[in-house]
C-alpha cells in the first residue's frame, strides 16, 4: 500500500509525459538524423557551426540579452516581492502586478516598439519638448535594449508569482530574532531568507533563461539582422530558400537542447542539495 501512494504521483503526470515524449521526443529525434544526414562526414554540420563566426556572433548577443535579462528580472521581482509580500495578500494588488502576464510577448514588444521606436510615443513626446527626441536608440539598436525591456517587464510578474508563496510562508519571528541580536537587512536576508529563497531563484532564473534564449517573436521584431539571436538564426536558417541551411539550424537546435538540459540537471541537483542542507541545519 506504501508504495502505491508513492506511485500515484508518477501515475498523475504520465499522460503529460507520454504527449511530450510523443511530439517532443519524435521532433528532437528528426532533428537529430536530419543535423547527422551527410554523406561527407557526419557530424560535417555541428564542426561547420563551431567553425561560423556568425554563430559565435549571435553566442555573444544570445548570451548578453538572456543573461541581462534574467537577472534584472529575477533581481527586480526579488525586490518587489521582498519589499511589499505583506500588500499582496489583498488580491487587487496581486491582479495590479500580474497584469503584464496577460499580454502576449508579441504583443508586448509590439508595444515597447510603439512606446521606444525612434517615430515612437516617447521620442514624439520629448521632440516636442526639447527638439531631440530619443538621445539613443531602445528599438532596434545594437544593445537589444528594446528586446531585454520587453522580457524584464514580461518576466518579474513571472518571478513576483514564483516568490510570493515563499515569502508567505517565512516566520517573521525569525526576522525579530535576527533584529534582536543587532542583524542588519543583509543578515536578515542571509540568515531568514536566502535559505528560502535561493533554491526558487535558482529554479525560476533556470526557468527564464531558458526561455529567452530560445524565444522568437521579440528579437525577431526589436533586433537587429546582425548579429542575430540563436532563436532568429534558427529560424532563418530553416526557412530561408537555401535547404542547404537546414541541417545546421537542426544541429544548432540540437545542440541548445543538450546544453538546457544539463544545465537543468546540473540546477535542480544544486537546488535540491541547497534545500537538504538547510534542512538539517534546521533540525540542528
């Protein structure tokens, strides 16, 4: 009977993992024979990647706006919810901040586009003022600017709905005990919180790095055409009239596959051992 319950939540999700395992796995499979189909040589297509400096070129910005991205969301969203978990037990102000959640990623960089384009809201505004408009460009610009803007206010009410619960959950007694003996913020944060917080963060930043680094719409539509963003070079390369490209957009797929999920292995290992630690030291 013991084992029987400790099946059951397995038995719950196995109809969610035989779907993927279906359509994901099938798909990742074809991608795998299509990126090793080559009479030449068979992994002729991952060394051509390692050998492009395009690709190097769109590492760098991929790696830049995915990294700057997550932590800015992850950092802000951490304040947020630190500073202001108490006002989310009313549930308008949960609805307030969960609002950009609503909005497709799409529609949000079509947004930031009207706002921060250089004939956008913002610049006709201040050209109005002081006949400069925009001193630099947010939108379409070198720096993706526009594309880490759109993903920092699309991803912290994602990061605000991962911590909230945890913060709910802290007994603020521990934090009297920490004032009490002369703790700062930092040690309050060290000693009460991070044990909490840590392995969630850890976790979400995973989740949202993750996602960016494989998203389409927002650089395709706030980037720039070079260097281009691993998810547009993908794209391009699978679609563009040149079918030449194709098993090396499949082998970059490939390869952003096998670095996420060791990546994730590598996170949830960490997150886990950070949680049983601080459960012993608890007992302690």
């Amino acid at each position: 009977m013991k084992s029987l319950k400790i099946k059951r939540p397995y038995l719950y999700i196995l109809p969610a993992f035989l779907f993927i395992s279906l359509f994901v796995g099938y798909g990742l499979f074809r991608a795998v024979i299509e990126s090793l189909s080559d009479s030449r040589s068979v992994f002729i297509h991952y060394i051509s990647l390692f050998k492009s400096e395009e690709v190097y070129d769109s590492l760098k910005s991929s790696l830049y706006v995915t990294v700057t991205s997550t932590l800015f969301s992850l950092l802000i969203g951490l304040g947020i919810t630190r500073f202001l978990f108490r006002f989310f037990k009313s549930v308008k102000w949960k609805y307030i901040v969960w609002i950009p959640m609503i909005i497709p990623h799409f529609v949000a960089a079509y947004l930031v586009f009207i706002l921060f384009s250089q004939t956008g809201l913002v610049s006709t505004i201040l050209y109005y003022f002081n006949d400069i408009g925009l001193p630099i460009p947010l939108v379409n610009d070198q720096g993706y600017i526009g594309v880490i803007l759109t993903y920092i206010w699309k991803e912290v009410p994602f990061v605000i709905l991962m911590l909230l619960p945890i913060y709910q959950q802290i007994d603020q007694r521990y934090e009297d005990v920490v004032r009490t003996l002369g703790g700062n913020r930092w040690q309050v944060w060290k000693t009460v919180e991070l044990p909490w917080v840590g392995p969630v963060l850890l976790e979400v930043g995973l989740i949202i790095f993750a996602f960016v680094i494989a998203a389409y719409e927002v650089p395709a539509l706030l980037g720039v055409t070079y260097p281009k963003m691993f998810s547009v070079l993908v794209y391009e390369w699978f679609y563009e009239g040149n079918w030449e490209n194709r098993p090396l957009a499949q082998a970059l797929m490939i390869v952003l596959t096998v670095v996420m999920i060791a990546s994730s292995l590598i996170v949830i290992n960490i997150s886990k051992r950070w949680q049983k630690q601080w459960r012993k030291e608890k007992v302690k």
